[in-house]
C-alpha cells in the first residue's frame, strides 16, 4: 500500500515544530502523532522512528543547502559576485521556510556527526570558493578554513539571533549588509595555513 504524501509531510512538519520547540531528546513519538492526530504506529509506516525522522528532515536541508549555494557561487566569476550570491542563496533558503532552516541551524551540532564527510556539506563549498578565489589571487592568500568560518559566522549569527527573537523579518532585508560584512572579511589580511 503506497505511503500518503500528505501524512508523511503533516508528520515531518509536526516533528520540525516540536524539535525546534522542544529539542530532539525531549521530544517523543507520542507528541509527534497527537499533533497530527494520528496513531504513533502510523510514523512508524515512514519513519523507522524519530531519530531516523530527524535525521533525514536534517540532511535534506544540509544538502539542499550546500546544492544552492553552490549553484549561486558557479554563476559568476569573481569572488565578490559569488560572495553576494551565496549570501542571496542561503537568505532565500532561510525565508523559505524559516522553520525548517531555524531546524538545521539548531540541530547541526547533534546531527552532523550521523553523516559521513562526502556528503554535500555547505561549510565545503564556502572553503571551495574561497580556496579558489585565492588561487585566482582575488583574495589573499591566507588561512582559508579560518577564513570560511569567519565568513560563515557573518550569517551564521544573524540566524541565531533571529532564532532566538533579536532579529525581526525575513533575513533578505538584509543581504546588502551581509555581502558588505562578508566582503570586509574576505578581503582581510588572514595569517598563511
């Protein structure tokens, strides 16, 4: 018998808002089908439970992620270009559907470790793209996973903060402030790896 599209949605969504409300740990598979008001056996039909739940709602994100930055950086030439269009990218995805990126932010620490390193990872592709702008002598040349995290951190944070209420609307009011941090920190002078 096929699986139904919409229980399995409606079941993947009332897990996001009871793992982001409550955490992963704390939330049993009980809740999880009282929010949708079905049998907790009935997520066991798509789920093998809800560790497994949570992380495949995850690494659909992370993948998903690193794909559309990636395919934003590979539009353009110049690391300016990309660094604007990855910030772009990644305020879209968040804007999207805020509760699923506010999952994957806050999950990432518990979650990543489940998943082997080939996975399409956007940590990976920022470090590329720097890596390759300075080769190309756009950036200087420096430690470029320091680099990546001091670039990821411009927008890294600003999730966070919205997270947690300090930040108000969607994350792409604010993309010319992001691409202007993250450009003053890529083109810093980074100490050699």
């Amino acid at each position: 018998m096929p699986r139904s599209p919409t229980t399995k949605t409606d079941i993947e969504r009332a897990a996001l808002e009871l793992f982001v409300a409550q955490g992963i740990m704390e939330t049993r598979t009980r809740q999880i089908a009282d929010a949708v008001n079905i049998s907790e056996g009935t997520i066991y039909r798509h789920f093998e439970g809800k560790d497994e739940l949570a992380r495949d709602l995850f690494k659909r994100q992370h993948v998903s992620l690193a794909e559309a930055i990636e395919a934003a950086a590979n539009e353009h030439e110049h690391i300016d270009d990309q660094a604007r269009a990855i910030v772009i990218a990644y305020c879209a995805m968040a804007d999207k559907d805020w509760l699923l990126f506010r999952y994957h932010q806050l999950s990432q620490h518990a979650l990543l470790r489940y998943f082997t390193p080939d996975l399409p990872n956007p940590v990976t592709v920022v470090i590329n793209v720097i890596k390759a702008a300075m080769e190309r002598n756009e950036l200087p040349k420096g430690d470029h996973d320091l680099l990546a995290a001091m670039a990821l951190g411009v927008v890294l944070q600003a999730v966070t903060f919205k997270s947690f209420g300090r930040l108000d609307g969607p994350l792409s009011q604010h993309v010319e402030a992001f691409t202007a941090a993250l450009l003053a920190v890529l083109h810093s002078t980074m100490p050699e790896k």
